[in-house]
C-alpha cells in the first residue's frame, strides 16, 4: 500500500474542515483529485470545497466507514482530531502524517517530552495533574511561567501567563473552574525571545525532506497577526532553524507537513511546539512560492514527488481577525486594499463573525522585503483604527 502512488481522480479524505482544509482541499482539486470533507460544523468552510461532505461528529460509527469506504487515502487539518479515529482508518487505508504521530503531537506534554528525549532544546517543562501542583511547578521552572492546557489548546486558548507569585492564586482558580476534560498542563518556563520563528518542513515517504524559508510570526493576544518572510535574520541562525526542524520531524518519523515553531533568544533556538499539518505561517506560500504547502500536502498524501519549494517574491501575511473583515468586505476598504500593488486577499467565506475567529488573511508581495513589512503595517494600522 505504502509505495503506490494515489493518482489523480483518487478521493482525498480529510478530517476537519476549517480554512486550512479548505485550502487542501482547493490544491488537490487542482489537480485533478476528488475531495471528502469530514466536519461536524455543516457551516465549516472546506465543506464549500468538496465533492462530498460528512457532516457528523468524529465519533459516529456508521459514518467513519462509510467515509472509509469513500476515500482512498486521508489527511487532516488540525491536531485536535481524534487519534482512534486516524489508527482505526489507517486498518484499511494511507492516513498521513500517522495516528501514531498525531497522537504524540496532540497531547503537548507527549510532545515535550518526546523532545526533551531527543535531546532537542525546549524551554524547561514541568507536567501537572492538579492545580494543586501549580505553584510547586512554577517555582521549580522559574518566574516568568506560562500554564498551558495538554490537550486541546490553540490561538492562546487554555493558555495563562504568571508572571509573579501573585499571579498563582488566580491561574490555579481558573483551572480548577475548567471542564473536566482539562486535568493535565503543563508548566513551561517563559522564554524571553527575541524573535518567534517557523520553519515548514514536508517529508515523504522515503525521507525525503524539504523545508520552506524560515519566517517571522508576531502574536498578539496569542494570535498570529502577521508573518513575514524571509525572516530578517542571520543566515546561520536561519540555517539552525531548518535543520533543527528537519531533525525534529525526522525523529519523529512524521510523513507529511510540518510546522516547528521557534522562539529565537539572544543566543539560542528552542523548539516551541510542532504542528503535524500545514500551518497559518505557511500561508504565504500560496503566493510567494513554486508550491503551496497545501500542495506539499496533497503530494506526500498521494506517494507523489515532492515540489520544489522555492520562494519567488519576499511576503508578508496579515490575518484578518474577527471584526477585521468587515473593513476589506466594506467598499471602501476593500477598493483601499484592493488598489494596493501587491495585495492578495484570501476570505475564508465564514458567515459568523467572533472575536478572535480566523476569517482570512492579506498576503502583500513586493520586490523588497521592507515594502511587503510597510504594507503589511498600513493594513494593520487601518485594522487597529477600525
Ligand atoms: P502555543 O499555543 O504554544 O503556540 O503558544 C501561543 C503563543 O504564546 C506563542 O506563539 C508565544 O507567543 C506564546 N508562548 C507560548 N509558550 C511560551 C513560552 N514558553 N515562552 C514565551 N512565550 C510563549
């Protein structure tokens, strides 16, 4: 099963249907693949995108066979799909990245300390079970802290900064408030980073492995505003970065696309998390490169050579957040946006608006890295002025 290719006219699977499945499923149409869409949210954008959508929750017996029966290979969107549902799919079926892999990255206490394990730097951790164990934790990693939810967290959610002593009393009330799903965290030290990086790295079947051009990601509120690429760094710095997330994948035994989140200090790269999928970094890569990471995607999920990656313009990308769309969707705004050399604008077609909610993305191409870094902050700056 493994060394077949899946060829064109095949059905791709894919779990999730947000944005980032949408875009999967717009790349394998292209070329020339049929597309199944799995989302319980009959709203979620990829449905839009597919030749056939499941809609039902992942736990639903009768549909994973038939989707089974469906689709000749999967994939999926996002970490925080069932693991069991992966492994019991791949009983029949190429599921890539791996249930194996998946399970693994989408517990981030596994995650660490399979890191750790390999020797690949993370910033120090300690696992909790008890909010109880909150303070001991902290103080053992050191002030400034961050408590992070061991499963499904993201965009900062299931997430708190405790930056003094003071700070604990809180954080351990808001844990012990949580739902009862939420009763492992982990305790990181904060890393006072100079710059947060990623680097996306695809590998296939035999090993073969590429890697996108290293980027810079600014958060706000632990959202991604914006990515810009290259990052300015030194060239070495942006060299470590590659191989120390071609190494982390490697190690991993992940087959498929990868995003190595990074946080660069004065003197040092850590690896921050890994994402088993492609990633809101990589977005810029539907404009500024020979392939799409979405692309990439496709590919090693069919068994297919991977694409040259090679970026054909400097980039920055501006998420559009929330309230943000109804600027570009405005007349104005969107004439604004839309004059403005170089803009690509990407709406995810979401109907309902909430704060926070991804609902697409600005990439800006120029020929000069610092035009595409002006763009980006004017687009910020009317976004911000609202
Ligand atoms: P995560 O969900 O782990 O990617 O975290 C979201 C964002 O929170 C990161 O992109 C960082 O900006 C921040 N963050 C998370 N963990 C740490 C840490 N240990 N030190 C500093 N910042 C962090």
């Amino acid at each position: 099963m493994t060394n077949e290719i899946l060829e064109p006219g095949s059905v791709l699977g894919v779990l999730g249907g947000g944005q980032l499945g949408a875009m999967f499923a717009c790349a394998a149409r292209r070329m020339g693949y049929r597309v199944a869409v799995w989302d319980p949210d009959p709203d979620a954008p990829a449905h839009r995108s597919a030749d056939e959508s499941f809609v039902a929750p992942f736990s639903a017996t009768a549909t994973r066979e038939e989707f089974a029966r469906t689709v000749q290979g999967v994939t999926f969107e996002w970490e925080n799909v069932p693991a069991e549902l992966c492994e019991w799919i791949e009983g029949s079926l190429r599921v890539r990245p791996s249930g194996a892999v998946l399970r693994i990255i989408q517990d981030r206490i596994e995650q660490k300390r399979f890191l750790h394990a390999n020797r690949l730097p993370v910033s120090t951790f300690i696992a909790i079970e008890s909010p109880d164990q909150l303070a001991d934790a902290v103080t053992q990693v050191g002030f400034p802290a961050v408590c992070k939810a061991a499963t499904s967290g993201y965009d900062g959610k299931g997430q708190w900064l405790i930056r003094r002593g003071s700070d604990l009393e809180e954080v351990a009330r808001t844990l012990r408030g949580g739902s009862g799903h939420r009763s492992r965290w982990i305790v990181e030290r904060f890393v006072d980073f100079e710059r947060e990086l990623s680097v996306l790295v695809v590998r296939g079947e035999n090993g073969e492995c590429q890697t996108f051009p290293v980027v810079e990601n600014l958060h706000q509120g632990g959202i991604l505003r914006m990515t810009r690429v290259p990052a300015p760094i030194h060239q070495d710095v942006a060299g470590r970065a590659a191989e120390l997330a071609g190494h982390a994948v490697a190690l991993l035994n992940g087959i498929g696309v990868f995003c190595v989140e990074l946080f660069h200090t004065s003197d040092s790269l850590f690896i921050n998390e890994i994402a088993p999928r492609p990633h809101n970094s990589g977005h810029y890569t539907l404009d500024a490169c020979t392939v799409s990471q979405f692309e990439q995607q496709v590919r090693v999920l069919c068994g297919l050579p991977l694409g040259e990656v090679r970026l054909v313009s400097p980039a920055a990308m501006v998420n559009l957040i929330g309230e943000d769309v109804r600027f570009v969707t405005s007349g104005q705004g969107c004439r604004d946006l839309l004059a403005m050399p170089g803009a690509m604008l990407h709406l995810y077609g979401k109907r309902i608006v909430r704060p926070g909610r991804k609902m697409g993305h600005v990439t800006f191409l120029a020929e000069r890295r610092d035009e595409t870094v002006e763009r980006a902050q004017w687009l910020m700056q009317l976004l911000v002025a609202g």
